[in-house]
C-alpha cells in the first residue's frame, strides 16, 4: 500500500507491505515539492488516485499562491507503484480540489473547483492528463467539491456539496461522458 499525505512543506509518501499494520517513515516527494517551492505557495493532494490503463497512477496536487498567481491544479503521474511521482502537467489555473475518472477509453475527466465562487468545473484530456480542455462550469456557486463514478450502466456521476440553502449533497448525471 501507499499512502500520501500533505504537510506544510510537502506531499509525504509512506508505504506499507504487511496491510497496513506497519508503515515506512515519511519520504517527501521532491517533484511536488519543486513547483511548491519556486512558488512559495501551500500544497495539497486530494482527491482519489486512478489509473491509466497503462497502469499509470495520476494524483491530483493543487498549488495555492500568493495573489495573483493564486491556485494551480496540477496532476503527478506514478509509473512504479506509488513510490515515485513525477511529471507534473497543469490542468488549470485558479481551480483546486479535483476529483478524476478514467473511463473506458482512456480519456481522464477531472472536476475541479473553481479558486472564485466554489463551483465545479469539468476538463478532459484524451492524451493521459499531459493536455486538459478549458474548464466548463456545470455546478452552481457554492456547489463543490465534487467526485466522479461511472455507473454499471456506462452514464458518470458527479457528487458534490450543496452549500447554497438548504444546503445537503446534489448529483448530477451525464449520459454522453
């Protein structure tokens, strides 16, 4: 197993191969960090790891910057397991907390969060995450975040926080990917 988790300066990787019973000491993933560091900004993985089916892991990291550079959303791919994370591609500007979906063909969904008003943005890439399409806004204001699935039936289901009154979790469905 591999498990991430963010701390002040960083994303820390720790593995374990007995189940969970024992894990290694904290390593930080140097590649997160790099961009972090040039930018002197905070970071946070988030968001569920999926894979290529190449086997590929991609990681959704955002970025939050000083202003005006504010947030960047980037994903890490992991070609040995979790061990390693390395070339980062942006998939937007001002949007963070990203939830991903690969679907049958490969293609990467990602819905993002905006960085003004909350609201949920879809992009795609069809290049395993190295290009996203501009994001397109399918939520309200105060509708975030989100997490994506694909339902048996092949349609993808967009879950996220109702934070506009009365408040409560919405989905939203999508018959044509």
């Amino acid at each position: 197993y591999t498990a991430l988790f963010r701390s002040a300066d960083g994303v820390y990787i720790v593995r374990s191969s007995d189940n969970g019973k024992t894990w290694t000491k904290p390593v930080r993933s140097e590649s997160t960090h790099a961009i972090q560091e040039k930018g002197n900004g905070m970071i946070s993985p988030y968001g569920k790891i999926v894979q290529l089916p190449d086997h590929t892991a991609l990681m959704s990291v955002y970025y939050e910057f000083p202003k005006p550079r504010g947030a960047e959303e980037y994903i890490f791919r992991s070609r040995d397991g979790g061990k390693t994370w390395d070339d980062p591609s942006l998939i937007a500007k001002h949007f963070n907390e990203t939830g991903m979906l690969v679907l049958p063909d490969g293609k990467v969904l990602a819905a993002l969060r905006s960085e003004g008003g909350g609201h949920i943005a879809i992009s795609t890439s069809s290049d395993q995450g190295h290009t996203w399409t501009a994001p397109v806004q399918v939520t309200r204001d105060k509708e975030h975040p989100g997490d994506l699935i694909r339902l048996k039936n092949g349609n993808i289901l967009l879950t996220y926080g109702e934070r506009n009154k009365p408040f409560g979790v919405e989905a939203i469905v999508s018959r044509d990917h």
